[in-house]
C-alpha cells in the first residue's frame, strides 16, 4: 500500500543510488539512464562540483526570505543573463512556476489577455499552464479552462495569419518535447516573430525541457534569428534540486515590481548553489561544442543501425534531446529498453524520446544503441514469425 496519490505511473524500478550516466536499484542492478530525470541532471547524477557547491552553502545558510539580499541569487541570475537575451530573472521552484510567471507578466505589461500556444505543446499542470497546454490528455476532468488561450497548429505558418491585436503572447517550445521531440521550422520562427511584432504581443519561449544545454547552445531559441521578450527555464538549471527561472528583456523589468509577485522558496540558496555550479560547467563553449559533437555522433549512429528497420520513420531532435518516431505505438518496446537495462521515455504514443545525460560517454551511446537494436531486432523477429 502506498500513502501517496496515484499519479503517477511508477515503472517497478526502485532506485538505490545513481552516478553519472548509470542507475541502481534494490537488486543491485544497472541500468543506462537516458532518461535523466526527464532533462533534469544535464551534468549526469551526483556531480562532484554541484554537491561540494550545495554542501558549501549547507554551511552557511538554508533559507532566507526574499525580503533579504542574497548575493548567490544575483550570481546565478548574472550567469542566465549573459547566457541569454534577457536582463532580469525572476527565481521559482518549477518549470510550471516559471511559465505561470511568464503569463502574469505578458498579460500586466501589455494590458491584453489572450495567449496564443500550440498543439501537442506542454507548459505545465498548474491551472493556467494546463490551460496553455495544447494537449486534451492534460486537461480532461478539470472542468472549464481559462478562456484566454487559443491553440494554433505547431509549424503552420499560414494558421498565425489569422490572428488580431488582442494577442498578448506567443508562447512556444522550439523543439516540442513532450509533444513528439517535433523541432520548429526556420519558416515557421520566423513567422512567428513577425507576427509578434505587427500585433504588438511578446514572445515566450518555453525552454523548461530545451534549455540548459541540451541542444548544444545554453538555450535552444539560440538556433534561430529569435531574441524573445522572456524565456523561461527549470529542470537541467539545478541539477536535480527544484529551481526554475523567468528571464525577461529590460523593458519588462518596472511591470514586475514589489508585490506584483512572488514564491516564499524561489531562489532558494541551495538551489542556488546547485544552479551555480550547474551553469559554470554547462555553460562553457567547449562543453557546449562537446555536446553538439555528441549529438551529430548518436543520430548518425542511430540513422545507420536502426533508421532502416520497418517500424521507424526517422530519428529527430537537437542536441541530446531526440526521438525515435515509429509507425506504431511504442509502450511495449519503452518497457522491452527497460528490460535491457535502458532508461527511456516515450514522447507521444509513437515516439521514443531519448535524454542522456549531457556528460554522456561515446562507449555509453554505443551500448544504447546496442541495446535499441536489439529491441528493434526483437519485433522484426516477431512480425516475421506471425
């Protein structure tokens, strides 16, 4: 009996302990994790320099109210803003948290309600960000949503025509993840800023999943010609501890002022202190170019071994955030990888989502790939033998 919610559909894997790319649970045994903690340990598990960070901090202090000045907040927030087009962060405790803080902020500056958001996105299971979710699978059973977000098809250039100036955002992923690892078109960011700026909305990119060097660039609007008004960002940022930022351009800056919003645990020293050590490693160019390398080495390496077999359709992504997308639903074979001892995830019913650790060894994609073949192997085998 557990006395916790069901919500959540525990695989029966009880973990142990965790290091870098590799899990172990009760039984002693090892599984390669490319799942991550879904885009969450960038760094790979138990980083060496976030946990000498965070027990360095542990020394000195674990919370303060906000009413305080805290130096570590205004080091990690320097760190984001030189890393990014924003110049002011606003810390929470969440991707949810940060795209709420998103939606308060575009709806106050520009005086105008509506939201524009796309199908298959995720933003989050808060009441508003489920509301911008683009996905009736997260909204079922919860009554009426907010009414002020409208749902365009993803990568349609010609559906934005449509819309008026009563639009106060676009808000997108520019690699959907949850919605099938579907990376945005050239034509269609581009539109999208162009629409931005005849209606007057912001624009909000969604890097909660994307973010953080997981596409090779510390955040994934960075392969476009885009400079969003706000970006907002969670899972890698901390490593492991619960930290999410807002980040928004100078002119936004005076709509946020004191009492307009606020979270008792944001920017929690602690967190802090793993977003510190996080980002000084992450955010470094060779890094980034190392994870950039990886990525062309797995998708090539994917292409060749499996990109021929009869159920896949084609392998997707940027950086080590990637998908296998099949021809047909892929529950059983996410659970036959697991059998294998390796982590993964679906992204949709069809698509096999793939999220190594940042840190991830050469020898470790080649053993995933192994594996996945093997898998694969296994239903061609099954279909030949009916």
């Amino acid at each position: 009996m557990s006395y916790q919610f069901p919500t959540y559909a525990r695989w029966n894997v009880t973990v142990k302990e965790a290091k870098g790319s590799w899990v172990i649970d009760e039984h002693n045994q090892k599984y390669l994790d490319f799942v991550s903690g879904i885009a969450v340990c960038n760094l790979g598990h138990a980083d060496e320099d976030v946990l000498t960070s965070i027990q360095e901090q542990l020394g000195k202090y674990w919370h303060m109210s906000n009413l305080f000045q805290q130096p570590i907040q205004e080091e990690v927030a320097k760190k984001l803003v030189e890393s990014s087009d924003g110049d002011a962060v606003f810390f929470c405790n969440s991707g949810a948290e940060a795209n709420e803080a998103a939606i308060k902020l575009a709806r106050k500056f520009t005086g105008k309600t509506k939201i524009v958001t796309f199908y298959q996105s995720f933003h989050g299971r808060t009441f508003a960000t489920m509301s911008a979710t683009g996905q009736e699978k997260i909204q079922q059973g919860f009554g009426p949503l907010l009414e002020t977000f409208e749902y365009l098809p993803y990568n349609d250039v010609q559906q934005l025509d449509h819309l008026q100036d009563d639009v106060a955002a676009i808000m997108l992923e520019v690699v959907q993840g949850e919605g099938g690892v579907v990376p945005a078109t050239e034509d269609f960011i581009s539109k999208v800023k162009e629409t931005c700026e005849k209606l007057g909305a912001l624009l909000i990119i969604d890097e909660v999943q994307t973010g953080i060097g997981r596409t090779g660039k510390p955040f994934a609007y960075q392969h476009y010609n885009l400079s969003p008004d706000i970006i907002t960002s969670a899972k890698g940022l901390g490593s492991g501890l619960p930290v999410g930022a807002m980040i928004g351009k100078k002119h936004l800056v005076e709509t946020f002022g004191p009492g307009s919003h606020g979270s008792t645990f944001g920017g929690n020293p602690i967190s802090m202190a793993a977003a510190k050590a996080t980002l000084a490693k992450i955010f470094e160019e060779e890094f980034l170019k190392e994870v950039e390398k990886k990525s062309h080495y797995f998708i090539e390496k994917l292409n060749n071994v499996i990109g021929t077999h009869f159920l896949v359709e084609e392998v997707r992504g940027k950086g080590l955030l990637l998908g296998i997308s099949c021809k047909e639903e892929i529950g059983e074979i996410i659970q036959q990888l697991r059998e294998e001892q390796l982590l993964t995830l679906p992204a949709g019913p069809n698509v096999i989502r793939l999220l190594p650790p940042l840190t991830v060894t050469y020898e470790e994609m080649d053993v995933a790939i192994e594996k996945i073949n093997q898998v694969f192997s296994k239903q061609k085998q099954s279909v030949l033998s009916e």
